[in-house]
C-alpha cells in the first residue's frame, strides 16, 4: 500500500491543469514518483524538472513508456502525441509542483514524528545513525536516500513514505539562505538536529558564519525538539540565546568537552582505524558504547543520535545497541587495505572542518607514512584562498609525509606545506602538485609503499574516486 496522491489529490496540491486523464492515478494505483527518465519504474508518476542545463520536458514520451503520467509545465508539440491511459497534469513550475505533492504526502500522516537534520558536517552519517536507533525503539523509519537533501531530493524522499512508517529522519542541506526554512515548510519537522556550524558553501553566503548559523537555525525554529552541539561555541550561544527558556521548546545538548545533557566520557580510539569506545552518560549511570567507524568526528554523530533517541524515549543502553549496527556510510572516511597500504576513502565532500579532522584522524592512524591526497574545497567564493592556506599551513606542522594536491587551490596549500615551519616533519617529505585526479592517481601509484596511510579527500567536484585504486590495481604495489 502506498500514501502516493491520486490523480485527484496532486490536481488539488498543485492547482495544476488536468490536459488528459488516464486509466491510472484515480484510485492511488500511481506507486510513487521519479524525475529521471532513464530509471523510473512501472507505474510511478514523472515529474518533468527543468534546469539550466536540461529540461525534463524534452523526455515526456520517453517516460510515459513506463510512468502511468506525468507533471510538465509546457504543452507537448504535435511532434509528442500523449499515449493513451496515461494522465497529464500542467503546471507553471514543476520543481514547486513536486514540492506540494511532499507537503501533502507529509500531511497524510499529521502526527508522525519528523526529524530533521542539519549542519556543515556529518549530516548524512548523523542521519543514519539517528534512523538507526529510532528504528529499534519504534520500528520502521522513512530515512533520506544517500544524501538527497535539498528541494528536489527532500521532497522525492518523502514522497516515499508509507503507512507503516512510524517516523522519518531527513537530511536537510543549504547552499544560500533560506534553503532550511523552505524545506522545513515542505517537511513540518518536529524534531531538529544541527550537528555544527561551520565554513560549507561560503560563495552562497556573503554574510559570512553568522548567516549560515542563521540560515540553519530555521529548522531550530520549525521543530519542538531542538538537539544541538553544546562544543560547538556560535551553535550553543545561537540555540540558547534564542531558545532557552520558552515552555514550547525542548533543548537536548550533546558534546565531549562542555557540560551537555548528553555527553561521550572515556573515550578510546582504537588503534586498528576500525573502532572507538566511550561512555554515554547523562549525569546518572553511564554506558558503553563502541561504534565501528573510525574518528572524533563520528563520536559527535552517535551522540546526535543518541540524544534523539532519548527525545523518544529511548534509554542510553538501546542508543548504544543501535550503534553495534552501524557500519558506516559509503565513501565517507570508509578503511581499505591494499596491497600492504591503508586507504582512508573520504571522497564524498570537503570543507574546510571536515577537511582538518581528516587530516588529523589520519595521523593518528598512520603506520609508517602519511599520505595525503587532498581536492580543491569548492563553493567557497571569496573565502577559498585563505581556506587552502589555513589547511596548507596547518599540515606543514603535523606529521605528513606525502602531500599530493589536486586542482588550483590545494596548489596553495601545498605552497604553505612547503614553508618548513616544523623542521623536524621537513625531512624527505613528498609535495606533488596534480592538474587532475587522474594525474593524482598516477602519483599516488607511482609512489606508495606498503605500509602508507593514505587518505583520499576532496569535493565531489573534484571526482577523487579516480583516484582510488582500481579492481586488481592493488597487487601492482
């Protein structure tokens, strides 16, 4: 059974024009929805998005093999006849379309328990553990797909909700201000997690840390649960100078190093990469926890989730049975052996935070050589420069061995990697400048040696998958 709308329900939340009705969609029989011509399955209903670069229109007949109809915001040409039995709804705006369609989805289930999540670092890891330990204390839960986050991926993930689903954890991005608060308007979170604040896609906010903290305090304002970073310093005083002390608001606070609701004591980072231990504690008993992926980083995640479990009632042993579950999320901070070297896969994304607590869990985790093989930081507009120099020169002081830049602003980084601050790290260091990761890659291969500890990191712009081994590749070290 789904909750998709019938052919009547998505007329009446998006006010659009019905140019033919079809044998499908009037009884609930569309199966969901997809803005992909190339992937979408038997049944659903297309919704034909329009970028800079593409226009989902143009692909009308193609989808309507498979789809049972179809959202568009341009007539079809005599050059498209509508095939018989499928139904076609005109809209002016398809993206705002979509968008109403989740709205009203959401709405069918009023008093289900939304959490949203949100922060410049560790959304997505964050997202999966919350849905972790909500999903053994109250079953099946809606999560995001991958890192689907912004007003086309929101708004197709809960378009996937289900009757039996008895809460959704959605990620929430932003790139420019205003972005949460629209997605909290589609969502109707009552519960939000904001991991941290920090320097991610600074060209969409000239105002600097202080829109950005701005723009994800929305989601603050939105949920009645408010669960936040107490060691974040801008995140806490944001939350608490705003929050604190109105009666309709619940303020959960997690960290390591401040006084929090929830905080991570004892902890020990093993040395394999592949584990960390700490105790959960609220002020009263403590419990163990262990979470098998590696980094400080992800102890602030587990915490996240924890302290939302708890939010649901959940007691700090279940938060830490759900993490026993808990393997990891793909191409973020994923350990591999290969050929007698440890690659650190860090591909997915990179800023300027999360850039720097890579670098750091790959000294301590390093063996023998320190390898890093590091990608431009993008989207950070006027701030990029010093933000490459920042890193540089704060690798130029710690243990690395092999520094391997990749585009034109690491480039910058590796001149202040090259200054010899730190004399003692200076000796027989490797600095190699790359064009490219495919050029990073053969560096990287050209040079490693058994017993290197690699960390591969960069934007998703920068592709440095590429510069990951291929199959069989490993045997060539």
């Amino acid at each position: 059974m789904f909750l998709f709308l019938d052919i009547q329900e998505i007329l009446a939340a998006t006010g659009g024009r019905l140019l033919q009705s079809g044998t499908s969609g009037f009884m609930g029989s569309f199966t969901g929805v997809s803005t992909d011509s190339r992937t979408i399955g038997v049944g659903e209903l297309f919704v034909a998005l329009k970028g800079e670069r593409f226009d989902g229109n143009d692909f009308l007949a193609v989808s309507l093999e498979r789809a049972a109809g179809a959202i568009i915001s341009r007539e079809p040409g005599e050059k498209t006849p509508l095939p018989a039995g499928k139904s076609i709804v005109l809209v002016p705006d398809t993206l705002k379309a979509l968008q109403q369609m989740a709205r009203r989805i959401r709405m069918k289930k009023p008093d289900m328990p939304v959490v949203g999540v949100t922060g410049s670092n560790g959304k997505t890891t964050t997202k999966e553990l919350t849905a972790c330990v909500l999903g053994a204390r109250i079953g099946e839960v809606l999560k995001s797909r991958g890192n689907l986050n912004n007003q086309i991926g929101l708004p197709l993930n809960l378009c996937r909700l289900q009757p039996g689903h008895g809460a959704a954890v959605l990620e929430m991005g932003a790139s420019r201000p205003g972005d949460i608060q629209e997605l909290c308007d589609i969502a109707g979170p009552t519960h939000g997690i904001i991991t941290n604040i920090g320097q991610s896609h600074l060209e969409g906010f000239p105002g600097g840390m202080e829109q950005i903290a701005g723009t994800k305090l929305a989601l603050a304002r939105a949920a009645n649960t408010i669960i936040y970073n107490a060691d974040d310093p801008l995140l806490r005083k944001a939350v608490e100078d705003e929050f604190r002390g109105q009666k309709q608001k619940t303020l959960i606070s997690f960290g390591i190093r401040e006084d929090a609701h929830l905080r991570a004591c004892g902890i020990e980072m093993g040395q394999d990469g592949l584990c960390s231990s700490f105790w959960l504690s609220t002020g009263g008993p403590a419990v163990r926890a262990r979470l098998a992926v590696p980094g400080l980083f992800n102890i602030y995640n587990a915490l996240a989730a924890a302290a939302a479990g708890l939010s649901f009632g959940a007691g700090l042993e279940e938060a830490a049975g759900a993490f026993e579950e808990f393997h990891g999320v793909p191409m973020r901070y994923e350990i591999k052996e290969t050929g007698g070297a440890t690659l650190l896969n860090d591909v997915y994304n990179a800023n300027p935070a999360s850039m720097e607590e890579a670098v750091k869990e790959l000294v301590r985790l390093r063996r023998s050589r320190a390898v890093a093989v590091l990608g431009d930081m993008l989207e950070l507009g006027a701030h990029a420069e010093e933000a490459h120099r920042k890193l540089g020169a704060r690798m130029d002081v710690l243990p690395v061995d092999v520094f391997i830049a990749v585009g034109p602003m690491m480039r910058l980084a590796l001149e202040e990697f090259n200054e010899g601050r730190a004399g003692k790290f200076k000796k027989d260091r490797l600095a190699i400048a790359c064009a490219d990761s495919d050029q990073a890659a053969r560096e990287l291969m050209a040079h490693l040696r058994p017993g290197d500890t690699v960390l591969i990191k960069g934007s998703r712009g920068m592709k440095m998958e590429k510069v990951l081994p291929a199959d069989g590749a490993e045997n060539a070290l």
